[in-house]
C-alpha cells in the first residue's frame, strides 16, 4: 500500500506509550496497534483527529504517500 504509517515515530517523539493514547482517544489497544503497524484499510476522520490533538501534529506528520514501483506501474494507467 503507498500510504505508510508513522504513528509509531510520533509516540515515540512524544513519550507516549501506544496504550495510553489508546485510552485518550477512545479506542481499543489492539485497534491502535492494527493502524499503527499498517494494517488498517481505513482511518475514521474522527480517529485521525484525536490522535492529531492528543499529540499535537498534523495528519502529514503520521501518514505518508510512498511512491510504488515507478516507470512499469505508469505504463499499465
């Protein structure tokens, strides 16, 4: 997937543990756990909000557009 997650470098930046954001904004660790590692297919708006809020940053600071592939992903659009 071309998004990449950097939740886990903002708690870290923050001296935050994973499980204590959780409980701030209102969800499960385990929810935490699946969008910080990257799994998640989707984020609620809500979600992203509160974790912006609660730590202080923006949306770009935790999610990140990597480029896939290159040249040979242009030529199949």
């Amino acid at each position: 997937m071309p998004i990449r997650i950097n939740l886990d470098v903002m708690l870290a930046r923050r001296k935050i543990k994973s499980y204590e954001l959780a409980a701030k904004i209102g969800i499960t660790p385990q929810n935490l756990s699946i969008l910080k590692t990257g799994k998640a297919r989707a984020i609620r708006m809500e979600t992203l909000a509160a974790i912006c809020r609660h730590l202080q940053c923006q949306p770009a600071d935790i999610l990140e557009y990597i480029e896939e592939g290159g040249e040979e992903d242009e030529e199949k659009d």
